[in-house]
C-alpha cells in the first residue's frame, strides 16, 4: 500500500533545546573532551558533535589513538565519563516514544552505541515499571467490561 501522505524531508536546523550544541567544535574543545576536562554541558555537546560528524569522530579516534596507542575505545571512553547520562524521566519519555526527536536520537546514541550500562539497567527497570503499569491497567479494564456485561446480561 502506497503512503497516503508524502511528507517532505526538512533539513533540521537544530533549533530546539539543543541548539546550543551546534557551535563548531574546536581542537581544544576535542582534547578537553578526551580529559574529560569540560563542563557536562560541553561533554555533552561534543559527544553529540560526534555523533552528528563522522569526520569529527575520526578526528577524536586519531587523537585518542595517538595518545594510548588504542588501549582504550571510544566507547570505553564514553563509559567511564558518565557525564551527559538522561535523566530517569527522560528515559521515561523515550520508552513511551515522546521525546522531541534530537533528545530521542541522542538518548538512542546514549545508550545503544555508547552503551552506558547505568542507562541501560535504567531503562530496563522503567520497561518493567511500565509492563506493570500496563498490564494492571489492562486488568481493571478487564474487570469493567466483565462487570458491564453482567448487568447487560441482567437486563435481556
Ligand atoms: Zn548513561
């Protein structure tokens, strides 16, 4: 079946919250970041930069390269610095699909190709939260409808 509405593809202009990221990243901004020697926010914003920029990351991976001869990934990197990790609601909202999109791509980042572990057991405890709270729901809609039919059955 063909798609009913053909939506056209905008480019982003990063202009939501995270607007603030989308300042060039310098060298010194890329060196600080491997000493985890900037602000959270500015953590933050280059790990997205990287995201956003293949080029970027291959430029951060050489350096890193060069300074540890790869004894550590970037990933590992990533790991220890623990600094740009969402919130506990914002991982709420990305289960339940309603976050603005940047934020969902970088939770998405966050979690799936950095691979933060707090994240990731975070996200697995609000998934059992959430199963819960949907199958309790389910359940007294279940025992409405029963209840509801018992008195329509009665007034036949
Ligand atoms: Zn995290």
């Amino acid at each position: 079946m063909p798609p009913l509405t053909h939506k056209p593809r905008i480019p982003n202009p990063h202009a939501s919250l995270l607007a603030s990221m989308s300042h060039p990243i310098r060298q010194s901004d890329l060196n600080g970041y491997l000493d985890e020697a900037l602000a959270p926010e500015e953590m933050a914003r280059v790990e997205l930069a990287l995201r956003r920029d293949p080029e970027l990351l291959k430029r951060v991976e050489a350096i890193h390269a060069r300074r540890n001869s790869g004894m550590y990934s970037l990933g590992e990197i990533w790991r220890q610095a623990r600094l740009s990790c969402p919130s506990r609601e914002q991982l709420g909202s990305y289960l339940l699909g309603v976050l603005p999109d940047e934020l969902a791509d970088y939770v998405a980042f966050h979690v799936e190709l950095v691979g933060c572990r707090f994240c990731r057991a975070n996200l697995a405890d609000l998934e059992n939260q959430q199963a819960e709270a949907a199958e309790s729901a389910e359940g007294r809609r279940r025992k409405y409808f029963q209840s509801s039919a018992g008195y329509l059955g009665r007034g036949r």
